[in-house]
C-alpha cells in the first residue's frame, strides 16, 4: 500500500508497549521431548498492536503505530510499517525488541508459543509515550493492546483510558489479567477477551454460550462499551448496551490462527470508524478474523484484501440471542 498521507493523519493509534519478532517455526507432528524436524518460515514484526495496525492500513485505514522497539533490531518493524503503509511513531529503547518463538504444528494442529521478555521502558520512557498520544491530531481511536513490559504498572493501560477519552478518542482495549481488570473502570470503549480470559475475569467457568454471554453482560454493566469474546470455531458474541448478538463463521481451511484475534479487533475498529450497528460490527469483525485465518501469516494490501473481507463477510451468520 502507499504511504499514509500526513496532511490528512491517521484515524487510529495503536500501541504496542511489548511488541515481538515472530519466529514461526513449522513441525508435522510436533513431540515434546524429543528431536523435530522443523522448517522455518521465517521472522515478522509482532504484537498485538503492530498486527491490529497492519490489519487496519490493509483495509485502507490511515494508522499510525506507537510503542517501544529495541534499536539493535527496530529495522524489522521500520521495514514492515513501510510495507503496510503504517505511520511509524515508535520510540526506540537501547537494546533489542524480544523475540517470540511460534511452533505451529502442520500435522496435529495448534500452535505453540514461546514469549520472551521485553525490553523495560523508564518512567521518562512511558510519559515520552504519552506525549505522543496528547500529540496525534484527528485520531478517532486508540488501540492499547498487548501485555505489559517489565517494570510497567499494572493500571498503566487504565491511566491511558482515561487521558485518551478525556480528549474525545475512543479507546479499545486488547489485554488480559491485571491489565485488564484494572482498566475497565476507565470504561473502554470496546474490549475483546477470549473465553478463556473472560472465565478468569469473572472468576468462574463459563459452560455454555448463556454463560458467556451473562459474563459479557456484567463487564458491560461495570462501564465497557462493546464486549466482543472469541470462541474459536465456535464464532463469537457481542454485546453493547441491552443488544447481543452471535457471529457464527462458515467452515474454512485454517491456514495459521495466528493474528486471528488481532484481525478481529481490527474489524471492530473498522467498524466503529463506520459508525455500524451491533450486527453489521459482528459480521465484518468475524470476516476480518476469517481473512487472517485463511491466508496463516501474509499479509496482502489493497483491493484484494478488502474484496476478501467484504466476501467473507456475506458468508457469515449472525443471530440475535437476547434483548433486554
């Protein structure tokens, strides 16, 4: 894609405080314990918040990319921004960005991952960091998104709720654990747990869809706008307001389920920049996740993209459950 066009600048900040270089490493049939037999596809700049921007700009979105790189390796990141057409705004740290390891198995299935540590930004290093964020002019939405570095306070991403939405852009919010639990008193605008971390944030099992869906109900009533929970296979589920509505997507060759996630908060975002309703968010979030399903880790700009987005998007079901 071309170059963001800074006149106009972006619509969307995302940051990644703990970005990584993918490693993704491909085993048929991958045995723990023993010797395996690997091919390397090769390194990618990740993170969450890299992923949800190259996901973005892909759709023809101006983005502009914050966060922390290590200036021993930040080339891999400058070179992808590049390439995606992504504003690069990232501060560079002494040192070397992290490395992550992602085994995919070809023949069982599944994916493997390995995550190192970050680099540990300074005080100085986080305030630069907000700055920044006081300084994007016309951004609509910030993306805080990823695990926090060492060092970094655990209510760092609910401090930053609250400075951004004081100014009038809308937050949405892709973490987990503490990070989570104490930013959705800042109120995001949109979070989106998987069910696994929606179980450990309401602190019981969640059985069924109901169960779900009465757990995304609470986080709604605690001040988050949207909830969107991933269910793997199984869709997901949306909730806003007394609305909630299932996407259910079709049957698909999966080609890699990473980003997977990554894409789906991109849709979202998409979404809100077109000012959809529940069920049209529902629809084009699940075919943005369907779009980084089936094509593993490239990445393709342009017309394409957004032609295999707006197909997919016509394939997926989407059902309302309940109203208030």
């Amino acid at each position: 894609m071309g170059s963001i066009d800074d006149k106009a600048g972006p619509e969307v900040a995302t940051v990644t405080l703990n970005p990584a270089i993918d490693r993704t490493v491909r085993v048929a049939g991958l045995a723990p314990g023993a010797v395996n037999r690997a091919e390397l596809v090769g390194d990618r700049a990740g993170g969450k918040g890299v992923n949800v921007a190259a996901g973005l700009a892909e759709q023809g979105h101006r983005v502009a990319a914050l966060g922390f790189l290590g200036e021993d390796n930040a080339e891999v990141f400058a070179r992808f921004f590049a390439e995606r057409g992504v504003e690069d705004r990232c501060q560079r740290l002494p040192g070397a960005t992290r490395m992550g390891i992602k085994i995919v198995d070809t023949k069982g299935g599944g994916t493997t991952d390995l995550n190192f540590p970050g680099l540990a930004p300074a005080a100085r290093d986080l305030e630069g960091l907000m700055l920044r964020l006081d300084s994007l002019e016309g951004a609509r939405w910030c993306v805080l998104a990823g695990s926090l570095p060492p060092g970094v306070a655990h209510d760092f991403y609910a401090v930053a709720t609250r400075r951004l939405r004081a100014r009038g852009v809308r937050v949405a919010l892709d973490t987990s654990g503490a990070a989570l639990r104490a930013a959705l008193g800042a109120g995001p605008d949109l979070i989106k747990p998987n069910e696994h971390e929606l179980s450990e944030l309401v602190g019981r099992p969640l059985a069924d869809e109901a169960a779900v869906i009465a757990a995304a109900r609470e986080l709604v009533a605690g001040g988050a706008g949207l909830v969107a929970v991933s269910r793997g296979a199984e869709g997901a589920v949306f909730v806003r307001g007394d609305e909630v509505v299932a996407a259910r997507p079709p049957r698909i060759e999966v080609g890699s389920t990473v980003g997977a996630g990554d894409a789906m908060v991109a849709g979202l975002v998409a979404a809100g920049l077109r000012g959809l309703g529940l069920a049209e968010t529902a629809r084009l979030a699940t075919a943005f996740s369907l779009h980084a399903l089936t094509r593993g880790t490239a990445v393709e700009g342009g017309a394409d993209a957004r032609a295999a987005v707006a197909a997919f998007a016509a394939r997926v079901t989407v059902e309302t459950r309940e109203r208030a």
